[in-house]
C-alpha cells in the first residue's frame, strides 16, 4: 500500500497510530531497532485462537520507521471509556481480566521471545536493578515456573477496545512466550504501578491515579483463581523487567512493589 498516514489518532511510549486508508490504521514504531515480526506473530496467534484482535494486513516502512498495517476497530478504549463513565471502573477492570484469561491458554507461537530468558539477560545486565537484589532475584528466578503459553504483557483496560462486537486485544508489541502467570504478574504490577504516556489527558491520569485499586480487583474478578506459589515467584522477576523500561515515575514505586514481592517469594526459596 503506498498510502501516506492520515491523522494521528493516538500514542504510547513505543509508537503512534495513524487512519491509513478506509477502514485500517498503521502503527507507526518510535524505535528503528523494534521488530514489528513479533508483534504481528502474537497477534495473529490470538486471533487464531479466538480471541478478538484487530486483522493484520501487513508490514511496512515509512520515514525509516517500521508499521503494521491493521483493522481499524470502532469503539473506545477502557482507560477513555472509564473516564467518561468513572462508575465503569470495575467493570472495565473485569473485562480486561476475563479477556486476559482466554488469552493465558493460547499457546505462544514460534519466533516469540523466551520470557524467562529476557528476564534472566535483565537481571544480569540492568543497571536499574538494585545490586542487592540481584543474587535473590537469580534465585527466584530458578524456582520459577516454565510456560510456553503467549503473554501479552502489557494487558490493561488502555489496550482493550470497547467494540460493538465485544472486548478487542490490541498493542501485542511485547508479545513473548511464558508462563501465564508471568503475564498475570505484569498486569497485576501495571494496576498498581503504572503511570501513562506524558501525553495522558489531564483526566485520564487523574482517573487511573484514583481508580487503580478499583480497577485492579474488577481486573482479579474477571480474571478468577490463580496459581499462588507461582504468582509470588514471577511477581518480583516482573518488577524487575518492567524496572528496566527506566520509567522514572514508577521507580519509587516499583522499588518498594520490589522490595514487598522479594519478602513474599523469599519464603518459597
């Protein structure tokens, strides 16, 4: 398609969307060196799987930078929806769980990151992991649980679309393979922690500023029985990875989420 991007129509830390022709929108990467391949793949597995995702037209370049050409899907996001209708709060949280249950049984398909291995290489490497944490971390880390299943990890009421159809899946960029409870950890942390792009409407980060804890156990609800032991595991392991994204609004937050979750998997070690 030799279409030129159209209007913006929203942003993140890792890319923007553009209208790319009728009824489809490109993602444009911020990052030359991201692999839209990935993300493509993790999509295309979900939706395979029957899980509702936008439909994948393909790849290109512009300006030097990669995009993937996709179905426009009609509706609001949770986190906007939310914030129109705060009394949703909880509700959005429960979709979101309950679509990110279906999605725990999809197995990952191939050319997908090996989660434990990114966490592993973090660990190792990362400057922005505390020097004292890291020999425990290590340790967690060889108690954790292997998983082959896909994982989103970044599942939150900001990347459900409210269609007429239903819930849809979007922004499979970091899409990996793992085990579900690694990517249940990620969402848990992203409730808790998480703070969004700078250009966040004023009221939007007000919204989630108030609404976390809501929306977190709309999100626990919706997403039903856990393995625990597990959980504990890959909770301090997950701060560590989102740690390395050198967000600095979340550090002093992940910091003390660390320092809570390395308690709780301690006692399993």
């Amino acid at each position: 398609m030799s279409e030129s991007p159209g209007a913006r129509l929203g942003s993140g830390r890792a890319a923007e969307v553009f209208e790319y022709g009728p009824g489809r929108i490109i993602k444009l990467m911020r990052d030359p060196a991201h692999r839209p391949d990935r993300e493509v793949a993790g999509q295309q597995a979900a939706r395979a799987a029957g899980i509702p995702t936008p439909a994948v037209f393909g790849t290109t370049i512009i300006e030097g930078r990669a995009g993937i050409i996709m179905e426009r899907i009609k509706g609001l996001d949770g986190l906007t929806a939310a914030s129109r209708k705060p009394w949703r709060v909880w509700a959005v949280g429960r979709a979101t769980g309950r679509v990110h249950r279906q999605l725990s049984g999809v197995p990952a398909p191939d050319g997908l990151r090996d989660l434990r291995a990114l966490v592993e290489e973090r660990i190792g490497t990362s400057d922005t992991i505390p020097e004292a944490a890291r020999e425990r971390l290590k340790a967690i880390l060889a108690l954790a649980p292997d998983g082959d299943r896909l994982c989103h990890l970044d599942l939150h009421p900001g990347n459900i679309i409210e269609s007429p159809a239903g819930p849809v899946v979007i922004d499979f960029s970091n899409a990996a393979s793992g085990h579900p409870m690694a990517d249940h950890a990620r969402s848990l942390l992203t409730f808790d922690a998480g703070e969004p792009p700078d250009d966040t409407p004023r009221h939007e980060q007000l919204l989630i500023a108030a609404g976390r804890s809501t929306a977190r156990r709309g999100y626990q609800s919706g997403y039903g029985p856990v393995d625990r032991e597990a959980l504990a595991l890959w909770m301090p392991l997950m701060v560590a990875l989102r740690l390395g994204e050198r967000i600095p609004q979340e550090r002093t937050r992940l910091l003390r989420m660390l320092s809570r979750s390395l308690r709780t998997a301690g006692a399993l070690v």
